[in-house]
C-alpha cells in the first residue's frame, strides 16, 4: 500500500499532525495493514495511530495512555478539518 503525499487525505492529516504535535512523519513501514484493500476499493485511507510497532503484537503489548490521548487529538483536528 502506498499513498501520494499530495492526496488531499494525506495532505489534512499531515497537517493535523503539524497542529496537534508540532510535526509529521511520513514514511514506509514493514507490516501489514488493511489499509491495501481499502485503497484498492477506492476508498482512501492513511495508518496512522498511538503506539510504537516494536511493542505491538507481542507477550507485554501495551501503548501509553498519553499517546492514545494525543493520537485522539490529532483525529478530532482532523476532523474539524474535514467540515
């Protein structure tokens, strides 16, 4: 899965991120997501979420709850964005 960095979905998240912390990352990971089949469907999509892929998916996963509040803000930016 791979998105333009100039789609408008792309392009209000980055900018969501700027506002909400102070940058953006952008970038190719290593795992997989769901986000192949959406985009093939037509319909466009970002992975984006709190969290640090070294601790998903193992015995102790965890994500630190200030990280779920940030990644919260950053959705509700992006989505007043969005209206």
């Amino acid at each position: 899965f791979e998105q333009d960095l100039d789609s408008p979905l792309v392009r209000k998240m980055r900018q969501a991120c700027r506002a909400v912390l102070g940058g953006e990352e952008c970038g190719a990971v290593h795992y997989a997501t769901n986000a192949g089949a959406f985009k093939a469907a037509g319909i466009p999509c970002v992975v984006f979420g709190p969290g640090n892929i070294a601790q998903a998916h193992t015995a102790e996963e965890y994500v630190e709850l200030s990280q779920v509040l940030r990644a919260a803000e950053v959705y509700a930016e992006i989505i007043r964005l969005q209206a």
